[in-house]
C-alpha cells in the first residue's frame, strides 16, 4: 500500500509569484511541444495579464508546505468565453479554469488532480453547478487527462486553437490533505 499524497497547500497568487508563473508556464510549453507536438502556451508569458488576474484574487499557487515553492498554478474565473460556450452554457452557474500547469518534476504524485478537486470545491462553495475548461484542440493526451479525471467533453469548437470543451459537476466536499493556506505578506 502506497503512503498517501503529501498534503498541499493552496493560496492565492501575488506579484511576487509573477516569476514562477511564467516559469511553470516556460516549462510546461516547452514539454508539450517536444513530446506532444503541440503549439499549447508557445507564445510569452503576458506579465501584465498575470498581474490582473493576480489583483482579482483569480489565480492560485499550489505547494507543498505551506510557505514552499508553487508546484502548480491554476487559474479560477466566474465566467468564460462567449466564443466558446454558449449563451445557454454561460448562463448556468459555473466556474472556469485556465492556466493549470503543474511543475514536471512532480508529474504522478496526483497534485493536478487535487487542484483540480479543490477547484470543483471553491467553485461549489461560489454557487456554481459546474467546473469547466477549454484546452488546445491538438493535445489530446491532454483530452484523455481531463477524461481520466471524470471530466465530460462537451464539444470542440471549430477554428479555435483552445477550443476543446470539458466540464465536471462540482462538489461540496473539500478534497482531503488540500489546505489553503494564508496569501504571503507583501
């Protein structure tokens, strides 16, 4: 019997983690196109974006101590593109993710999933029914993660690089050795 996962520890971005971000970002591009010949994340990193995202409180490191270095990141929005979804989609309560990337060095301890876990729960805890994505439409080992984890395609959007659709129920259950943790003083 294998020990359980290491507990991990969820908190809300700042500034500071603007370099590791690109970072996660940078190696997770440089991954996807050497063993899945995909184009996902090649153009640079966008400081100012992040630094938006980051004062709205939408993006989130993951570690695993609670002051450690970011091991993952994710980004959580209340809504999600119109050329993508649907109005009667976006009019259902959901919640949508962008930018999950977990560091290559801890590919298999399970902490995408777990974050993704911890997603559905907050997204549970804002009202909504549903946790969605949209990936590259060429990454489909990406698509079989997403399954895996028992998210349902929905569709691929024709003409959209990032058009690949999923989305999970939600669940109001916090995933087990998730923390959040405290946002890091300035």
């Amino acid at each position: 019997m294998s020990p359980p996962p290491s507990p991990l520890y969820v908190r809300a971005a700042v500034p500071a983690d603007l370099p590791r971000l690109a970072a996660l970002r940078a190696e997770a591009a440089a991954w996807i196109a050497l063993e899945h010949g995909s184009a996902q994340w090649s153009s640079p990193y966008d400081p100012e974006r992040g630094l938006a995202l980051i004062a709205r409180g939408a993006t989130v490191v993951a570690a695993l101590a609670p002051h450690g270095e970011a091991v993952a990141t994710v980004t959580l929005r209340p809504t999600g593109s119109p050329r993508l979804w649907s109005g009667e989609e976006l009019a259902r309560p959901a919640r949508y993710l962008s930018s999950f990337t977990v560091d290559r060095r801890y590919t298999g301890h399970g902490i995408g999933a777990r974050l993704g876990d911890w997603a559905a729960w907050r997204a549970a805890r804002a009202g909504a029914d549903l946790l969605r994505v949209n990936v590259w439409s060429d990454n489909t080992t990406l698509h079989a993660y997403y399954r895996a984890q028992g998210w349902r395609w929905v569709r691929t959007v024709d003409g959209s690089r990032s058009g690949a659709l999923f989305e999970r129920a939600t669940t109001a259950a916090p995933p087990p050795r998730v923390h959040e943790a405290p946002r890091p003083r300035a």
